[in-house]
C-alpha cells in the first residue's frame, strides 16, 4: 500500500473531450491538453444526497428505528489557485528585445480558465498580436463578450497523484476571484463543478522534458507543459482609478487590499426517480455577477477617498456612474493585470476606525451600450470587464 503526497500532484485541464463531456482516452495534444500549476489547498469532492425514513407510533413496543437511502449524486465540486504570471512570447520575426514585432504575443498558463469561464468555446481568451488598442505594451486579455450563454465551454479536469489519478468530466468554471491583498502575490482562485469524478490509470513520461500523457493502455497523446519560468506579480504596486462620469471627476486610490469576484451562479438539474440513484443530467447558467470590494486609507484631498465618500453621499441618483480600472501590478509599461470596468456602480464607502481610519468600497460591474466611459447602462449586455494582460518587450521569451 503506498501513500500519496500533496507536494507531488499534478493538475491537467483537457477540452479533449466527447459530445456528452466525457474525457476521451486519446487524442490528448499539445493544443487541448495543458498542465496547470496551482497552489497548496486545491480540492475536489462528490456527495451525494440522502434521504432518511424515520417512524413515529404509539404502543407498548414502537418501531424505533430509521431506514436510509442514498437518492442522488450531487455535482462534484472543485477548486483551485493559480498566481497570475504573464509573459511575453517572442514570436518568428525579428527578434530585437525591447521592440514590438508584428507576431510578438502576450501568454499566460490560465488563459485557458479564463476562456472556459468567459465563453462557450474558449474564444472568450483573445490572444493579441497587434499593439492596438494596447499602446504601451503587447496585451491579451480575457473578454466577457460572448458570455450570454446557457452553457460555457466544457472540459475535463485530470489530477494525478503519486500512485492513483482521478478524472472529472464535463466541468464547468462557476467562479474565479482575483486577490490583490498588498503583501501577497497575484493569484486567481478558481473553483466549478463536473458531472462526476471517477479514477482513471494516467502515466506520463518519466523522462525529463518529455510530455507523454496516457490514459489507461490507450494510445499515448503529448500535454503542454507548464512554464516555470513566467514572472509574478507582486501586489504592492497596484492602484485603482475610479472616473466620475457625471461630472468627469477622477479619484485615486492607493489599495491596501481588495478582490474582484466573477460568478457565473451555474444551478444543475437531477432527475428524482425512484428506486436509483439518480445523477445530475446537464446545467445551466445565471445571472453574471461581476464586484469588487477594495479596502483604502481614509486620505483626504482632492481625488481622494474621503472626496469620493463626500461626494457619494450628497449625490442624488440612482445611478451613480463611475468607470474603474484596477492596475494589478503597477501602472505603465510593466507586467501587470488591468482590470477594466467601463461602467459601475458604487455603494457608499464603509469606515473602519482603527489606528489608521480605513474605508472600503465596493464596486458592481455593469454592461452599457458602448462598453466604454460613460456609457448608457445596458443590461442586455456581456461588457462589464476586460482583463488585461500585459507583459513587456524585454522579458524573456
């Protein structure tokens, strides 16, 4: 009997999947199949439902005892972190650091999470290979756009231990939380559901660079590997601007902490017959919620969270329009994460009265007619947030 360890695991994201969600056994490639590193604390479970009868008589000898039954499995449930990492990709044209060739390309590891979260097909992850409308770097980013679905893109989730290997089939991403708190790394925590886990023998190639990637004794398919070698982002440097688009009015914001949360509210749907054990058949999504509560000093001056708290308290609306950008990382030509809201709505600041008097402020993402500043609320509309990702010319390929 063999143990297994937590420092050892592997986690692998596959669209390689059948029409029904199902991991297929072959045909694993380097363009489907993509090793994720995530942090200490990962999870994943199945329950299921029970029902118990219980009995309830008068007499001298009553009947006491109780009869159970397991009616349904419920969705397994899954999380993990990931840090946000990108890196630039020199592309196959001139390669001189510091300059922006027409194929040079921005990557991250978790593109694939934010294409499964934000679309049907994963196209909700653009890869960009213009500087427009990017001036200051090359980005790519993560766009909300083609998200008003009923189902997100499906996908296969493959964790492999040291000795056994689990698989869960026809995932979906429910939630992702961006976490810039000021002495902590960027990361994502990402969590989802899957119509059921089930262990599976998976083998991967021993040698040393290698990405063999094996599903029982059927034909052996290539992963893409994971890179170790992407920058962090360390959250000291990040900053918020929230423009008042009434009055044009612009606050600055030095964050000591805050998150932004997306959640796609998936519900599933499980038969209730009798006499099986019934399964979850298939999901569907909900409303598309997108906030982000930032905590700050309470400073004063103009464009200053004291300001903001003044003039949110006198103003007399129902829709108080601000547009918000979060620079992840920092601001200018740097790697960071941008995270752009053209259109929220905010809620007046709490104040926490500790030794330094701190405020904090939560934001709700809404979509508009324009998707930019200003813009008319909308609320048919997928454009409350683009993610940016950007990573300079000379970091190493």
């Amino acid at each position: 009997m063999a143990l297994n360890l937590i420092r050892n695991s592997r986690v692998f994201f596959t669209t390689n999947v059948d029409s029904n969600g199902l991991v297929k056994d072959t045909g694993f490639l380097a363009n489907n199949t993509f090793e994720i590193q995530v942090q200490d604390g990962f999870s994943f479970s199945q329950n299921s439902a029970q029902e118990t009868v219980t009995l309830n008589e008068a007499g001298i000898s009553p009947i006491r005892g109780q009869r159970s039954f397991n009616t349904s499995l419920e969705p397994a449930d899954w999380s993990f972190s990931t840090y946000i990492r990108p890196r630039f990709v020199e592309g196959t044209g001139t390669v001189t650091l510091g300059v922006l060739d027409a194929d040079d390309t921005v990557a991250c590891e978790e593109s694939v999470l934010w294409g499964a979260i934000s679309s049907s097909d994963g196209a909700g992850w653009v890869t960009s290979t213009s500087a427009t409308p990017f001036a200051d770097s090359r980005a790519s980013y993560a766009t909300f756009s083609g998200s008003n679905k009923h189902q997100l893109q499906p996908f296969g989730l493959v964790i492999k231990f040291d000795n056994s290997a689990y698989i869960i089939d026809n995932c979906v991403l429910d939630t992702a939380t961006i976490d810039f708190g000021i002495d902590a790394i960027a990361s994502i925590a990402w969590a989802g559901k899957g119509m059921a886990v089930r262990e599976a023998t998976v083998t991967l190639d021993a040698t040393v660079g290698s990405a063999t990637f094996r599903v029982g004794s059927a034909t052996a398919g290539v992963y893409q590997p994971k890179n170790t070698t992407a920058p962090y982002i360390a959250n000291k440097l990040s900053t918020m601007t929230l423009l008042n688009s009434a009055n044009a009015t612009t606050y600055t914001v030095a964050l000591t902490g805050g998150s932004l949360s997306i959640a796609n509210n998936v519900t599933y749907l499980t038969p209730a017959n009798l006499g099986t054990l019934n399964v979850p058949c298939t999901y569907f999504t909900g409303t598309r919620t997108i906030t982000s509560n930032v905590t700050a000093y309470l400073k004063t001056g103009a464009g200053s969270p004291s300001a903001l708290l003044s003039a949110l308290l006198t103003a007399n609306s129902t829709e108080n329009k601000f547009s918000a950008l979060i620079s992840v990382g920092g601001s200018g030509n740097t790697n960071k994460v941008e995270l752009v809201m053209p259109t929220t709505m905010l809620t007046i600041p709490t104040i926490t009265t500790e030794q330094v008097i701190s405020t904090a402020i939560t934001l709700t993402a809404q979509g508009s007619v324009t998707g930019a500043a200003g813009g008319t609320y909308d609320i048919e509309q997928p454009n409350e947030l683009t993610v940016k990702y950007y990573a300079t010319p000379n970091t190493a390929p």
